[in-house]
C-alpha cells in the first residue's frame, strides 16, 4: 500500500507548518536555577541533594585562618621580659631550663589560646546582636551584657582582701540576670531592635553605677585588682579556665552556626520569612540567648574587652560580602583581634599593658570609620 503523498496548500493558503517541541523549562541546574544563586555562591549537588556554597565567604575564611596561626606564633614570642626567640622555641618544645619551660608551656600558652577563645565568642556574639538589631553599632554590651557579668564578678570579690576577682562562671549568671532584665523593661524582644538597645543603654548604666558604688567602699587591694580586670585583662588565665571555656564554646558556635544561618532570612519581613519556614519569635528569642550565653562567658574569663565585639562583625562582613551573616568569619576575626591586641599590649610599655586598653585605644578610630563610611550592604551612612 502506498503512502499518500502530502496535498499541496490551496492558492492563497500557508503551507502547513509541522508540529514543533516546545521550549525547554528550565530545570535544576540550569539557568533558571542560576538565576537564583547569589554572585557570590555556587551550587553544589549531590544526587537530590543540593548545597549553596559562598565561594567568598569560604575564601576570606581560608584566608584568615593562616593569618590566625600567624598571630598566634607572635603572641606566644611576644615577651615584656626580653626572652630571646630562640629560648621562646627551646621553652615550648621543653628544650630549655625549667624556668624558660613553664613560662612558655604554663603561662603564655594557655593566655593565648584563651584570648583566641575569648576573641571568637565575642565576635560571634556581636554578629548575632547586630544582625538581631539590623544596626552595625549594636553589641551586647548595649545589651546590658557587659555591666551585668561585671557586676556578678564584681559581687562575687566584694569583702576580699586579697585583690583577687570571683569565679569566671559567674559571668555568664551576671549577663543572662541582666539581659533579662533588659527583656522585660523593653516588652520583649520584638522586631524593633532599637528597642532593645535603648533599654539595654538605660539598664547597662544603672547596674555599672550601682557596681561604681560597691567598688567605692572595698579596699584598695580589691578595688585594684577587679579594676584591672574590668578593663579587660587576660593575665593570670590558664587552663583551668581555658579547659571548660574551650566545652562551653563546643556547645554554643554550632548553635550559632546553624542560627546564623537561619537568620539570613530575617533580612524579608516577617511574613516572608514565615512562608521559607522560620519561626521570626522563636528566631530571634534563640539568637539572642545565644549572643548572651557567648559574650557574657567571654566577659567572665577576659573581662569586658572594648569593641572587638563591635569591629570583628564589620570586618568580617567586608571580607565575606553582604549575602551572608558572618558567623565564622567574626569568630576568626575576633581571635585575631584579641590575640594580636594582647601580643602589643606585652611589648608596647615597659609594663604589660591590659589587652583592653589596647583595643580601646585602636577600636575609637575604627568607631569614626564606621560611622563615617557608609554601610554599602543597606546604602545608609
């Protein structure tokens, strides 16, 4: 049986034209799906399984790790005594005298590694408080935090006649009684963020002067020796403080790992953020506590050491772009900081100097530059 031949279109008819496939949707993978990925980031796919990689975020990261074990190494030959580098090396391999040996192994090791601890939760507590706030000058001393684990602290050595500070864990009991406080007075923690700073400034003043008036009528002994530490002071720290510093710290960065990640979704509305799956309320209230339980056992070990909380969130932001919250970064950032503030602090004076003098002495020129150069991420000044 022959096939019929096609019929040829009728004087004044367009030819038929054959049926053709339609478009392609995009689909995973493809430029539909790029579309939606951020400059910054790449995606990654295993099987059904896909991950969102920040290429600049991971590089800045990658950068400032060597550059913390650089500091690191510094800070540990960093000497107010004149010992010698070589005798630095020779004390930390326990190839030197006894003496060289446990200055090095007992004393400056342990107050490094502890300021690198102390740094990164005060980084990563500042982080959470200003993206809470949406305000780069939001940290949580504005909170309340600082006056109240000094306070604690303060209580604590009251009626000492020794010079010598309380128990590093009433710090945190200190920060979590007046952040509470704080809470309360402002009606919760809310969407308005400027709220909770207002109060917390109001609060923070009330306890410090009430701490004021403690301190007037101790002795000199204890009034000198807390004095030291509320300025911020690593000396004396080792490892019975580094050891539960370094568990508590285990327990709460994943803790703010995963917040941070989920508070990304606080830069839409509440509405917004409620249709991608997050609980704004239960959010914020956990990114708080968490901002909390960090900076006030920060300020319990090293007292509370000035704007590294407020600087290491900006840097961080400026190395790893404004797409994501800088939780890692301003962990790594703030070690540096703290670490390489302690190691000036050692070798700027004839006297060792408290690390807080010396970030209060870098960290009022880093406020002027913040406050005058605008913030690209929201086009603010």
């Amino acid at each position: 049986m022959n096939d019929a031949a096609p019929a040829s279109p009728r004087p004044g008819e367009a030819a038929a034209t054959p049926p053709t496939d339609p478009a392609p949707v995009p689909g995973p993978g493809r430029a539909g799906d790029r579309a939606l990925v951020p400059p910054d980031s790449v995606v990654l796919r295993t099987g059904t399984l896909s991950w969102l990689f920040p290429r600049r975020s991971a590089l800045a990261a990658a950068l400032l790790v060597p550059l913390l074990v650089l500091l690191t190494a510094l800070a540990v030959a960093a000497s107010s005594t004149g010992m010698s580098l070589s005798d630095t090396l020779s004390g930390l391999f326990g190839t030197a005298d006894p003496g060289t040996v446990m200055i090095v192994q007992d004393f400056r090791l342990p107050r490094v590694f502890v300021g690198i601890m102390v740094g990164g939760a005060l980084g990563v507590a500042g982080c959470l408080t200003q993206t809470l706030a949406g305000n780069r000058l939001a940290t949580p001393d504005l909170l309340g935090v600082n006056e109240g684990a000094t306070a604690a602290v303060v209580a604590s050595a009251a009626g000492s006649s020794t010079g010598m500070i309380g128990h590093w864990w009433l710090g945190p009991l200190g920060a979590v009684a007046a952040a509470v406080l704080v809470v309360l007075c402002a009606g919760g923690a809310g969407s308005a963020g400027y709220r909770l700073l207002v109060v917390g400034i109001g609060v923070s003043t009330f306890i410090g002067a009430v701490g004021d008036l403690v301190m007037s009528r101790e002795n000199d002994n204890t009034a000198g020796g807390v004095f030291l530490w509320a300025v911020g002071s690593l000396n004396g720290r080792d490892w019975s403080v580094g050891t539960p510093l370094l568990v508590v710290l285990l327990f709460l960065l994943p803790l703010a790992l995963a917040a941070g990640h989920r508070l990304q979704l606080l830069r839409f509305d509440d509405d917004t953020a409620a249709g991608l799956g997050a609980d704004p309320r239960r959010l914020r209230a956990a990114a708080l506590a968490l901002a909390v339980a960090l900076a006030g056992t920060a300020v319990g070990v090293g007292g509370p050491v000035a704007f590294v909380a407020l600087a290491a969130p900006i840097l961080a932001g400026r190395l790893g772009g404004p797409t994501r919250v800088p939780v890692l970064g301003s962990a790594l950032t703030g070690a540096g900081l703290i670490t390489a503030a302690d190691a000036l602090a050692r070798v700027a004076a004839p006297v060792e100097l408290p690390v807080g003098v010396v970030t209060s002495v870098l960290g009022g020129p880093f406020l002027l530059w913040v406050l005058f150069r605008p913030d690209r991420a929201n086009g603010k000044a």
